[in-house]
C-alpha cells in the first residue's frame, strides 16, 4: 500500500507535466486499474485504484517539456510500464511491453516494426518525412500504384471493440479476415453461421460486420473527435502502435 509520502511523490510528478492523478479505493479486484476520466472538481485527470496489497508504484522518468513520463508498476516477472502523457487534446495512458525507462524509448516501443529504426528527432514529431500519427495509427507514405481498384469511402478503422473510430475519407482495404462482431463477441463466418442457425435464436442487439488485420491504405482527411483533421496527401500504409494489453488499464486512445 502506499505510503502518504509516496502518494506525495507520484501526484507531484504528474503535477510536473500538467496532469492531475487522483489515487482511489479499489474498483474491483483487479490490484490496480490506471484510467483517465473526466468530472467537474478535476477536469480531464489520471486515476489510479489501489488495492491494499497492490505492488510498488513509481515515476522512472518524466519529460515536462513534453508533458509525458513513464509509470512503472512492479511485479514478480517484471511489473508493468505506461506512458502517460497528453496527445494533441487529451491525456491518455498506454501500456507498454518493453522494460523501457524514458519517455523516448516508451515512444520508440510504440512505433510498428517499418518504423523501428527511426531517429529520436522524427519519434518525438507526430508528422514528418517518414510518417504521420493521429493517436494510435501511423500513416507511411508510398509510392505504390493501385490502378482502378475500388476505394471504400468515409470508411471507419478502429483498433478495440467499442473504441471511437477514425473516419478516413478513402480507403483501400487487401485482405484480411471477415469476422461478425455482435454484443462485444467476435465470430468468424462459420461461428455465426452456426450461432444465428441455432434453433430460437433470435438477434436483438447491433451485427457489425468487419475485415481484421487487412493491409490497408489510406489518402485523403482522416477525422477523429479527439484529434484535428489529418489530411493525408497521395496514399499511405496503415499501421497500428505496439501498444500492449494490460488487465490494469481501462483507458485507451
């Protein structure tokens, strides 16, 4: 459990890059949950439930300039780490898979593998010459002609069942898996076949039928709520961060 001094600390440093934590009783029994919420006494803030027994928590570095630091939880095979920082309009919490200590190397273990050996000058930029980033996704320019083949349009991506999509304007989509999500579940097409084929069935809720893990570009304005407007000039590979999944973390994106 946390010790009013280290309560003191952890608030202080996230103080230390304009960010408000709020340490609370446990919600669950998960040992820790690391959120971002929004009421009136706080506005947008960190939140951070504890149970009792939860395993040591601190700050192994912030940025303050940039407004991001990385928070490690500990554990018996290593604990965990999160990059906590604020993107654009707000703030945002991810968990990452590699022992990382800097907000820079945290940033570089979230780049998709084409983008790995890129300079710590282009990590830190969310446009340059080789890419651009709205939250998640990373937008790699190509020089690739794709002839007269047809371009899905206003056309959603999004990377959690439930998470807020990003509209991209035009769309060309290569692959992939068919799947039927429906009230939170994923099916394959012989699943549902067989799920809505079961005697009494009848279907109450939202069907949504998606392709996952397609190759995907994308040229045009790319809108999302959180973020301003990306306008993507000729086409670009799609591309997801290497954000890890973490059972104590409830915000994403």
């Amino acid at each position: 459990m946390l010790s009013p001094t280290q309560t003191a600390a952890l608030v202080k440093q996230f103080q230390s890059i304009g960010a408000a934590l709020v340490i609370q009783p446990p919600r669950g029994l998960k040992p820790y949950d690391l959120n971002v919420r929004l009421d009136r006494k706080h506005g947008e803030h960190f939140t951070l439930a504890l149970q009792p027994d939860a395993p040591d928590i601190r700050v192994l570095h912030a940025d303050r300039a940039d407004r991001h630091l990385v928070l490690h939880i500990a554990g018996e095979t290593g604990g965990e780490r999160f990059l906590c920082g604020h993107d654009e309009r707000h703030w945002f919490a991810a968990a990452i898979g590699k022992r990382v200590t800097t907000v820079l190397d945290a940033k570089r273990a979230l780049l998709p593998e084409p983008l790995a050996d890129a300079p710590p000058a282009i990590v830190q930029r969310r446009h340059n010459a080789r890419f651009m980033r709205q939250g998640e996704w990373f937008f790699v320019p190509t020089d690739r002609d794709f002839g007269d083949q047809p371009i899905h349009r206003n056309e959603p991506i999004v990377r959690r069942r439930g998470g807020k999509p990003h509209h991209c304007a035009e769309l060309l989509r290569f692959g992939g898996e068919p799947v039927v999500i429906y009230k939170g579940k994923e099916y394959d097409d012989t699943a549902w076949a067989a799920f809505v084929t079961e005697p009494g069935r009848r279907l109450t809720g939202r069907v949504e039928r998606m392709v996952k893990n397609p190759e995907v570009y994308v040229r045009g304005p790319v809108r999302h709520p959180d973020h301003a407007t990306l306008v993507l000039r000729g086409w670009h590979r799609l591309y997801g961060n290497l954000e890890a999944v973490s059972v104590g973390l409830s915000f994403y994106d």
